[in-house]
C-alpha cells in the first residue's frame, strides 16, 4: 500500500449534515471525559502518581518521570484537584486523535478512513473515558502515535531528516514508559522489509535517531545508573516472572480487551491488521509493516505472557490507537478493490457496528461511574475497588486529634498513596516498607515524625505484618475503619497508636524495609481480585 497523491474519485469532504453530525460526537465524548476527569476520584496508581509529581527526581523505580510531568503540568494549572491532576492526559487524548487523524489521512487521501479512525478510537472504553486516567500508558500512546507519524512522514517525502523527529518522540515515549521498546521490532521491520532497506541501512539518519532517542531518554538511565539499575531490574523480574499455566489468566487478558476495547470493536480491528500484516510482507510496503507490525508484535507478546503472567489492564492501551489506523487504512484499501468489493462491505457493515455499540458502551459507562448509585458489579466491580479512601482518610484524622498523633505510617503503596492526596500533605504519611520505591524522595517532615506519635492505617491483612518485629514500635489498637461504595464494604483498615519508634526512610539496600518484591506485589492484585469475589 504505497502512499499515492490524492485520489479525486474518492470523497474530500463529507456532507454537511453528515459532518456536523459527527464533528457533534467527537465534541460530546471530548465534554463526557472532562466531567469523568473532573468526578471521578484518583483511583490508587493514580493518587501514587500524582505523589511522584511532588518530587525532584530524574526517575522513579517503577516507571520513568513522564506522567509526573503531565500531573504537575495539570496541577500548576488547576491545582491539586481531579481535574488537575489528569488535565494533561486530557490534552494527551486530542493530541492522539490529530496525530492518528493525520496518519490515516496521509496513507489514505481518503476523509472516510479519517473519520472511522478517529470513532474507533472515541468507541473504546480504553481511550473514550480511560484516557483521562492517571497512567504512563496514556502518556506513551501520543509519543508513539507521533513517532509513527513521522515514519509516514519518511515515506511519504523520502527525506531522511523526518527520522530525527522520529528518534525525537521515541525518546520521549521511553520517557513516558518502558513498554515502549515494544515498538522497535516495528521500526525495524520497517526499514529492512521494503526495497529501500539499503538506503536506510547505510543513511546515518536512522541511527542519529537512535541516538536521540536514547539521549532523550538518558534522566532513567543516568538515574538507574546512580542507584544499580534499580529500575531494569524491578522490570526485569516483574517480566520474567512464570507461574503455573493458567487459562484463566489467558482469558482474563482477552476478556479486558474485548470489554475495554469494544466486543465488536476488538475483532474488527484484530482483522484489520492481520490484513494488513499479510499484504505488507507480501508487497514490502513500509507503511503497511509499520502500522502492523506496531501492533501485532506486543498482542502477540501479551497473549503468550498471559499464559503464565497477569497482563495489567493498561499495558497494551499503547498500541491499539496504532490498530485503529491500521483498521481504517485497511478498509479503506478494500474498498478501492473491485475484487473485494462483497468483502468491503461487510466490512464497512461491521466497522459501523463496533462504533456504534462500542459508543453507546462508552456512554453508558459514564453514566454508570458518573451520575448512578447502584453497585450493579458489587465487590466485583473495578471502579469500587478502588473507592472510598476518604473515609479512611477521615477517620485518621479523628484519630490523630485524639491521640496526638503528628504523623501517618502505612505498609502499602496504595494506602500511602490515597492517604496523602485526601490529606494533601497537611501532615506526613509515610510508607515505612518498600523504601526503594521512594530513592531520592524530600524529607515528608522528619520535623513532625522523630520523637513523635504516629499513627499506622492498613488493611487488616497488615495488622501484624512481620516487618514490625524488626523495629521497636509499641503499637496500641485504636479500632477499625471499613472502605464502602454506593453502600458496600469494599475493605477493612485497622488504625493503631504508634510510640518509641522512629522510622527509617533511608535503609540501606537489600535491607528487608528497602527491598520491593514486584513478583509479591503481582501475587497481592491476584489476592485482592479473589478477597473482592468471596
């Protein structure tokens, strides 16, 4: 599928009804992320997020600096609010659908293929709310977006410069997240399948992208190289990690897509690029394995690791924007083919189908988490799960009025985390464990915390966590607190008077309330989604 100059016998403009109509959706999905952004609370990963962006620090253990750079960004704007808070990933969002639009206008000419792309992408759960979701993936899929964009952009001029942008937004995806490197099989795919591959090969211009690419990224890596590659190592085992095969956990990774990407959704666009994918090789059209290649190899990953490995419900957001190109430019190449003209429209008939439905979904989601009371999911529901901190918060501050305490110890991210954004740092909360998740942090208030009352908050499960026989901690049972949504108790945090003790925020490595255990922390979402169905 090279990219030829503007085919006249195919539309340039819709009709106006028919524009306007569409132009209106776009504009009502863009007004229904804005009230989710501003409504729904920071859900745990997000509230830990959101304290990364509190902090002066090249990198962070779990993920590169990037989202921590879109919430101060939203936050120097609106403040430490919802909507602040995930203001950037809103932007991220439109910034995704000009950049797709523009792909599948450049490789298409067509304004049909345009406008399927950019509904595909509003008819996914995935992107139609959760893009205004505090994640590094959403963060990731402008800067892949773009650096794909840019290798159209080769293509299409044949001018070499465009792969020094490329290497400029690779390097600002790596920035964003380590999934990122998922997308190299494709640049490579891209340079050595098509005809030009000896051009390419001896230009420098692929490989001064390459090394823009890691000089942009070079904060992580001159961060890990600070701490002992702390970062690639944490990854490293969380990916390399095997349990027992499990078809649960398979289906579990194909379930989350057809419901996050769209029951009809999801295959059409699976179709999509295995089309695309076999005409590409077949015909060494650059475009075509790019766009393909972007997409197959991280499903295929994916798919292979769910056999052994829970896949999170965010990993593979990044690559299905690039899917949806490759489904509208695929289609669009159907059409123009007399041969497959019953095939075109029975591909045109299903693509119609999955953004309707797929919008419709996305609607009545919203409406379901924005303006419902019924917990039609009970325990089981995700947005539940994660709900209620503000009673927990609440609570601790009673407590701390009675008591004196001045200072707040947890023993998980979580619970750190949405304690500190209920609290907005009025007082110090501390996650005594897993201290290396938290290299280079500011002082929370030692000021506050040595020689103090503290006051621990923790699931009940962590009532008697082993870690407080190594200290000299007297702990005093104060009573329970339980975590409810639209009436039903999620979870039960117990709250004890700490005394004698003071904490060490800086334990040396390897020491047990240093070291982080990504296999354990895996284990743990395993547990929870099993505590929340009994």
């Amino acid at each position: 599928m090279t990219i030829a100059p503007s085919d006249k016998t195919h539309p340039q403009r819709l009709p106006r009804r028919q524009f306007y109509a569409i132009a209106a959706v776009l504009a009502l999905m863009t007004v229904l992320r804005m009230i989710y952004a501003a409504r729904i609370d920071l859900r745990t990963d997000e509230a830990y997020y959101w304290t990364w962006s509190k902090e002066n620090v090249l990198s962070f253990l779990d993920h590169p600096p990037m989202i921590a750079w879109f919430i101060r960004f939203g936050t120097a704007i609106f403040g430490d609010t919802n909507f602040g808070a995930r203001f950037a990933c809103l932007l991220a969002m439109l910034a995704s659908q000009f950049i797709l639009a523009d792909i599948v206008r450049r490789v298409t000419r067509d304004i049909r293929a345009v406008v399927l792309a950019l509904l595909m992408l509003d008819a996914a759960v995935y992107y139609g709310l959760l893009m205004a979701k505090l994640a590094p993936d959403v963060a990731l899929i402008p800067f892949a977006l773009a650096m794909v964009w840019s290798l159209v952009r080769v293509a299409e001029t044949d001018d070499g410069r465009w792969w020094l942008l490329a290497g400029v937004f690779g390097g600002l995806a790596l920035l964003s997240k380590f999934t990122a490197v998922m997308l190299a099989p494709a640049v490579f795919a891209f340079i050595i399948v098509p005809d030009w591959r000896r051009r390419w090969l001896l230009s420098p211009y692929p490989w001064l992208a390459a090394l823009i690419a890691i000089a942009i990224f070079s904060p992580v890596l001159i961060w890990n190289g600070m701490h002992d590659w702390a970062s690639f190592k944490f990854q490293f085992v969380r990916a390399a990690v095997t349990h027992h095969l499990s078809i649960a956990r398979f289906g579990e990774f194909l379930g989350l897509q057809f419901s996050l990407v769209g029951p009809v959704l999801f295959p059409v666009t699976l179709s999509g690029v295995a089309m695309m994918t076999w005409r590409g090789v077949r015909r060494r059209d650059g475009v075509s394995i790019l766009l393909a290649t972007c997409v197959a190899v991280p499903f295929l990953y994916f798919l292979w690791r769910s056999l052994t490995l829970r896949i999170g419900d965010t990993w593979p957001m990044f690559m299905w924007p690039i899917g949806f190109a490759a489904a509208a430019v695929n289609l669009a190449w159907m059409i123009r083919q007399t041969s497959m003209a019953k095939l075109a429209r029975s591909s045109v008939r299903w693509a119609g189908i999955a953004v309707v439905s797929g919008i419709a979904i996305v609607i009545l989601t919203f409406y379901y988490y924005v303006f419902s009371t019924s917990p039609l999911l009970g325990r089981l529901d995700p947005g539940g799960a994660e709900a209620g901190y503000e009673q927990v918060a609440a609570r601790a501050q009673e407590e701390m009025a009675k008591t004196g305490a001045t200072w707040i110890a947890t023993m998980d991210y979580r619970t750190y985390a949405e304690l500190r954004w209920w609290l907005k740092d009025r007082v110090p909360v501390i996650q005594i464990n897993e201290r290396g998740r938290f290299i280079g942090f500011k002082d929370p208030g030692m000021d506050l915390i040595r020689g103090h009352t503290g006051l621990y908050v923790a699931r009940k499960s962590d009532e008697n966590n082993p870690l407080w026989s190594a200290t000299s901690a007297v702990r005093q049972p104060l009573g329970e607190v339980t975590r409810t949504w639209r009436g039903i108790t999620m979870d039960t945090y117990v709250l004890q008077k700490v005394t004698n003790w003071t904490p060490d925020l800086t334990p040396v490595p390897d020491a047990p309330l240093f070291r982080v255990h990504p296999v354990a922390e895996n284990a743990r979402v395993v547990m929870l989604a099993r505590a929340t169905s009994e």
